[in-house]
C-alpha cells in the first residue's frame, strides 16, 4: 500500500484554535461579523484536513451555517475542528465554535459546521487521501452521519447544476 495512504485516526486531525475577538472584527452593534467568524472557522477546518491528508486542500464546501447566540467585542472564540470521515479524495471536517466570557471562564455554544475539503497535488488535480479511523462511540457517530450527509450534499449540488443549465438554455 502506498504509505501515504495508510490509514490515520480521527484524533490526529484535531485542531483547537482560540481568537479573541477586537473591535475590528465586529459591526456597529459591538458584535463579531459572521463573516469573520466563517474565515475563522474555514481556517480551522483547512488546518485539520491537511493534518489528516498532508496534502494541499481546498474548501469545496461549507454547509447550512446558523448562529446560535452573537459573540462580543472582548470575548473568546474557540474553534475545535477534527475530520469526521475520509472518502476518495474529499473529506468532510466538522467544526464547533465557542465563545468564553473572560472574566467569568463561562463558555456557550455559538455554532456548528461541517465543511467538505478536497486534497490535490501542484497542477491542481486531485489526489487521494488517507481513509479515516473513527477511534471512540462519538467518532464512530460522527463517521456513520458523515456519509448521510455527503449523499443530501452531493444531491442538492447536482440539483443547483440543473437550475443553473436550465437557465442557462
Ligand atoms: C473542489 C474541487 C477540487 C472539486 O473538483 P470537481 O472536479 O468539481 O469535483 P468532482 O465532482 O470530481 O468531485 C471530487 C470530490 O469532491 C467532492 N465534492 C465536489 N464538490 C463538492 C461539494 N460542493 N461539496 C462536497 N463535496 C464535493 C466529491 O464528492 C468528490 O469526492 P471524492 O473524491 O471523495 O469521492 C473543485 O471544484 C475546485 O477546485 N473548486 C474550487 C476550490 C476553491 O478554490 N476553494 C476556495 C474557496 S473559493
């Protein structure tokens, strides 16, 4: 078997990044741009799919996003990422966002989002990746939902490819 294609855990791709987040980053009402929050968790998940893949990836997709709860100017933000499932050439990563009030350490749930990354090489073609072993119950869920959700995300890409080329006709 090609070495690089020897399987790898799940937790080897796991990937925690902490933000504070500044005036900068946020809107006239003092709360953080989901913008900013989507580039912080694209970055994430990009650092967990090429810890698992050790190749160049791209983000091919990033699904429903939603906001549960809007982060400050002064609080924490904590990504934690980690690939959920390897397929041929495409993985898909699953990321939680936290924020962490300073002063207190309390922590809420803001958001959730799973993000398909794709590995190629330097001409831009795509490669292969390692397949992925789920090591615990958790990530053993998470490996089985994985697939469920490739397949409704594959089907709603070809139905979006159909409404563009029928407008296009
Ligand atoms: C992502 C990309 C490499 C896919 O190439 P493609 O030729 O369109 O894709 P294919 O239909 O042949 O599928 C290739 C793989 O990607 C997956 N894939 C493709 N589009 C996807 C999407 N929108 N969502 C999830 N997975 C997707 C396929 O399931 C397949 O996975 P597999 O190899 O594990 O079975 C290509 O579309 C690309 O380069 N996109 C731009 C990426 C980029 O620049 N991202 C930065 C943000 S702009």
């Amino acid at each position: 078997m090609n070495p690089a294609l020897t399987p790898k855990r799940a937790c080897e791709s796991y990937v925690e990044m902490t933000q504070l987040v500044l005036p900068s980053h946020t809107n006239p009402l003092g709360t953080a741009f989901g913008g900013q929050i989507m580039a912080w968790i694209d970055i994430c998940a990009g650092i967990a799919a090429q810890r698992h893949a050790r190749q160049i990836t791209v983000t091919a997709s990033m699904d429903d996003l939603h906001f549960r709860s809007p982060i400050h100017a002064g609080e924490v933000v904590i990504l934690k990422a980690q690939v959920n499932r390897a397929f041929h050439t495409s993985m898909e990563i699953g990321v939680r966002v936290e924020a962490e009030n300073p002063l207190t350490g309390e922590r809420r749930h803001c958001s959730s989002a799973y993000l398909t990354f794709v590995a190629i090489d330097e001409q831009g073609q795509r490669v292969a990746i390692p397949p992925l072993v789920p090591g615990n119950e958790e990530e053993q869920r998470r490996y089985e939902e994985a697939d469920k959700r490739r397949q409704f995300r594959l089907e709603r890409r070809n139905l979006k490819r159909n409404v563009v080329t029928r407008r296009v006709e």
